[in-house]
C-alpha cells in the first residue's frame, strides 16, 4: 500500500455554487472529498488483486481554504493502517500557486475503504 498524489485543477463545474453545497464560484467540498476518495483509491490499486476493488466505508474531512475557479490543488493519499481487508489513509489537499509550489493547506482528513471482491460485491446486491 502505497502513496498517491493527484492535482486537479478547478473548474465551474467543481464549484459549490454548480454542485448544489452553496452559493460561491469557489471549489465544493462534496468535490475536494471525490478528488481525495480518487487519491485513496490510486493508492491502493497496487495491492488489489484481479477480480477485487475497493470501496469507501468512513470519511473525516475538514475543508479548511477555499479555491478558486482555475486554481490548482495537490492531494496527497498516504496510507495510515492496514488490517486484512481495512485500508485507512490520511489525506490532505493542498492549494498551489502559480509557480507550482505548495501553498495553503486546503483540506485534510482521513478515509477507510475495504478491499471487496467486486463481482461477489454487487451480486449482494441483488440486482
């Protein structure tokens, strides 16, 4: 299990205002969790085996800066615990200026997923 880092930068269509959590053209935070799920998830991809995949089970996340349309942000995935099947990550997003350096802690938080056998997964289902 390893780290992953990914940027993304924000458009109107990652906007609180376009995804219905406010009124401002500046990054949502269901948005920044997505891109921090997306972070967990490259992060363990490594470890799955055929047939498997993860899936999120408990989210922490503080969105602690706003960013801008056009803005860039760095999100870092880095494995915490591991147990069986349970893979705990803490993640942080990172605003970067415009030369590419880090700037302002952006949000930060931990997520959990658990490795699953994606066919036994969604046969459960029922559907």
């Amino acid at each position: 299990m390893g780290e992953a880092t990914l940027r993304f930068t924000v458009t109107n269509d990652d906007t609180a205002a376009a995804l219905g959590s406010g009124s401002l053209p500046v990054l949502a935070t269901p948005r920044l969790l997505a891109w921090c799920e997306a972070a967990t998830c490259a992060a363990v991809e490594d470890d799955l085996r055929d047939g498997e995949t993860s899936v999120g089970t408990r989210v922490e996340l503080e969105h602690l800066a706003a960013t801008p349309v056009g803005g860039t942000v760095e999100i870092l995935a880095r494995p915490v615990y591991a147990d069986g099947r349970l893979r705990r990550f803490a993640v942080s997003a990172r605003n970067l200026g415009p030369d590419g350096r880090p700037g302002k802690l952006a949000g930060s938080g931990e997520v959990t997923r658990v490795v699953v056998d994606a066919e036994r997964f969604l046969a459960r289902l029922g559907g």
